[in-house]
C-alpha cells in the first residue's frame, strides 16, 4: 500500500472557477418570467449545472414554447451576461496557480458549450489547463460521467487518482461516476457530505496537499490457501513470490503454510510476518505492532495482526481455516442432501466461526478496521438462494461484509469460483464433476474500509489434477484479491 499520487485535478466552470452559475440562473430565471414562470429554488435541480440543451427542453415543456428558440435565447443571455460579468471565485486563480506551481496537471470540465469555455478560459488564462472539455466534446454531458473519462483520458490518469471540483449535485453526479474523488464547493443547490466526497465552503481553504490527501490510499489484501505450503508444484515457492509482485498484494492472509511458507515469502520479499501454529500465517508490507489470537492455535482456527499502514491508519488483518469436512457442495450435488440438512451439518465450522468472531471481538477489532481472510471450506449464503449457509451469515451478523460480492454483487455473473481450478472432475471418482465454488475469502467491518474492487487470482490455465506438477499456479484453490480505499474517521 502506498500512498496514490494526486494525477490531476478536474475543475469544473461555472460556479466553481468563476461565478457564472448565478449568471446562469439569472439568464433562465429572465427568460422563464417573461414567459409566465417565474422560477423557484425547486426549479434549481433542472438548471443548475445542466447543459443549455437539457434546460431549454424542460422549459419548453413547462411553458410550451417551442424548444429551438429557447436554445437561442438562452445561449445570447447567458453569453452576453459572461461577456461583462466575468468573476472568478475567491481562491479560484491562487489554487490553480499553486497546483500549477507543484506539477499538478489540470483540466476544466463544463457542461457548457464551447463558445462559453472559451470566453471564460481567456479571463482564467488558457495556459492554467492543459486540457478542457466541453459539452461539445462527449456524446454526453454531465451528469453522465463522459466529460470526466474524457478528461481523465486526454490527461492519462487514472480517475479515481484524480480530484474532482464541483459545485452542483449534477456535477458530482458525474464526477462520482466516473470514480474520482470529489471535492464540493456548492454555489446555489447545498451538497452533502459522504463517502468519498469532501464538501468545503469555499476554494480559499483548499490547498494541494488538502488535495492530495483526499485520493485515499489504497490497501491489497489477498486470501491465499497455498495447498500444503505449494509442495505439489515444481519450484513453488518462486513461483508463490511471482504471484505476490504481479498481483502487487500488500497483506496475504495465509493457509496452508506447512509451518514456514509465511516466514520464508517474507524474507524473500523483505516483508513483515506472523506464523501462527502450522498451518496459519500473514505476511505484509506494512509493520506488524501485534499478534492477535492464539499463536500456537491448530491446524484449523484463526489468527490476527495488528498492522500500522502510514501515519494514520491501524488495520486488524486475520486469516482463518475452517475444517473441510462434512463438505456441503459434495452433499447437495452428490448425496442431494435438503437445505436443512446441510445447514445442520455445518456445526463444527460455524463453531470455529464463531470462536474466530469472538477472539476478533476481544482484540478490539470493533473499533478499528477489520478484515478477515480465509478458506472457510463453506459456501455462501449470498451465493446459494436456497441454502443460507450458517458459516457467511454468522459473520455478516458480526458485522463482516463480503468484499467480493460487494464488488461483485451478481452471483450467476460472477461466480467467483476459488474451489477449484485444477478439479474440474472429483478427485476420487473423475465420472462425477466436481462442485465448484466460492469458498475462500476477504471479509472486512467497513470502519474506514471501502472496496475498490475485488476478483479471483488464477495465474495461467491450470493442468488438472494430477497432472500439476509444471502448473504455474501453485495451489488447488484461487486467491482472492481485494483492493480497498482507506478513509480516515471510519
């Protein structure tokens, strides 16, 4: 996990530069009176920080009058009420110089056409973007997030690398959508505060590192059974730290470790880690500052870290493996065991479970964040409509989200199958095909914890067993690699 990098900053116009959306709303407001409907602040939403076209067909829908000509009228109004009356916002030209001052590339975004840009872009100075665009520049204007993917794209940045500022809910609407970060700076219409969203009254306060500390850093963190520490596979454990680079994996909640995978991964990579009992460990970029749960703990069970991301984050990290046995995907497709069986017969992993939530609960983990990786050797309910397997809701009653199907909330378009990906036929009777299923994963309490994304990790195809020798993949389960967005406050 490192720090992202401010990329850019994306400006929109009128009302955040300069002070153009009351010159907006005074043009509309002229012409709605003179046609019999004069405009209240319930009007805003269909003004404020819409493209002309869009408001001139509202009010042509509202008075009658024929759309082309309110275009027209609309444009000479609030064209010539720019031509003379032109202001930027308080702190509008010193943040611009500053980021300018810094390398901070910049980029006005507007809804407005590009005759009005330009007008406004020579009182701003032109030399202060290196790119603009216009409502003539995208298919679509805001709220849709075209105007920000396309600047972010002339730029080359990524968007989520980027701050948005805003003055309208429509803009943030279309910032938020293309997944920037986004600063709020309202003029007419409030704007609240939420995820991801930072609401300030005036651009007077901001500065490039309040910027840059807005784009939230980013943690990786991977559940990974290495299937007997990867001894079935030639050259493993090369192979093992392959994976971790390309993933760029921050944390890795371990299984499987025959008792010294997670100490030898971290001296090869010059990482942090904890070895609890044989079989659990976690390796990580970041400083360990406790070990959490029992360190001699079984072969099944679970064990935690505390770590120390930065200057301002503490994160609890646990791994856990649950026993594989009586295993419910074998008992509904091969034994066609009813749902109220296979729940009954989850009892020893829902006990193990919940001794894992306790010992998460005793650490203190309610107050800070917690994830939680592991081979549960369980389905899940969000997966099954007709099982509401024991083990995930015991969590997600705990308080635990599932990163992947937050990420990935479509279960037949996502599977997210981890078991598995050199079994495609059972391994003891190759007539039958083997269930798969998702039963590895990263599970986090939402206290300063937003997910980014999540996916399954499968390096190649996979010979299938037994013929694995050569795989590049060295393990019979997928990982699940999860990125989530660390915020301050929880």
């Amino acid at each position: 996990m490192t720090q992202p990098p401010l990329q850019a900053v994306l400006f929109d116009m009128d009302g955040t530069l300069v002070d153009t959306e009351r010159l907006w709303w005074e043009a509309v407001q002229d012409i709605a009176s003179g046609l019999g409907r004069p405009l209240t602040e319930a009007d805003q939403p269909e003004v404020l920080g819409r493209p002309v076209e869009h408001t001139a067909a509202w009010l042509g829908r509202i008075t009658g009058q024929p759309v082309p000509g309110l275009t027209d009228r609309l444009h000479r109004g609030f064209t010539d009420r720019v031509r003379t009356g032109i202001v930027p916002r308080p702190g509008a030209l010193d943040l611009l110089d500053a980021l300018a001052r810094e390398g901070v590339p910049t980029a006005l975004v507007t809804a407005s056409p590009r005759t009005v840009a330009d007008s406004v872009l020579a009182v701003l100075g032109a030399d202060r973007f290196r790119v603009s665009v216009t409502a003539d520049d995208t298919p679509h204007t805001k709220p849709a997030p075209d105007p920000y993917l396309a600047a972010s794209q002339a730029l080359g940045v990524d968007p989520a690398r980027c701050v948005a500022v805003e003055d309208t809910p429509t803009g943030v609407s279309s910032a938020e959508a293309a997944g920037c970060v986004v600063l709020a700076v309202p003029s007419l219409a409030p704007i609240d505060a939420a995820p991801g969203r930072t609401v300030v009254a005036s651009l007077e306060e901001v500065t490039p590192d309040r910027l840059r500390a807005l784009v939230a850093p980013r943690l990786r963190v991977m559940s990974w059974n290495l299937w007997y520490g990867g001894a079935k596979v030639d050259d493993h454990r090369a192979k093992q730290l392959k994976v971790l680079l390309d993933t760029e994996a921050d944390v890795v909640g371990l299984q499987e470790t025959a008792g010294t995978a997670a100490r030898e991964l971290a001296d090869a990579l010059g990482w942090h880690h904890h070895q609890a009992g044989e079989n659990l460990g976690i390796i990580s970029r970041h400083p360990i500052t406790a070990r959490l749960g029992d360190p001699d703990v079984g072969f099944y069970g679970a064990a935690g870290v505390r770590l120390r991301i930065g200057r301002a984050h503490e994160v609890d990290v646990w791994t856990a493996h649950l026993h594989y046995t009586p295993y419910g995907p074998y008992e509904a497709a091969f034994d066609g065991l009813p749902p109220e069986e296979l729940i009954a017969h989850e009892e020893l992993r829902l006990s193990q479970m919940r001794e894992a939530l306790r010992q998460i609960a005793e650490s203190g983990g309610s107050e800070r964040p917690v994830i939680l990786t592991g081979d549960f050797n369980a389905p899940s309910h969000l997966d099954w409509p007709a099982v509401a397997w024991p083990v995930t809701r015991a969590a997600e009653e705990a308080g635990l989200r599932d990163s992947y199907r937050e990420a990935r909330p479509d279960p037949v378009l996502d599977p997210g199958h981890t078991w598995s990906p050199i079994h495609p036929r059972h391994e003891n009777d190759p007539a039958l095909p083997e269930p798969q299923d998702r039963i590895d994963y990263v599970l986090h309490n939402g206290r300063g914890l937003a997910v980014v994304d999540s996916r399954t990790v499968v390096t190649g195809v996979p010979r299938a067993w037994p013929d694995v020798a050569d795989n590049d993949w060295p393990s019979d389960h997928a990982a699940v690699l999860t990125t989530f967005a660390l915020r301050q406050g929880g």
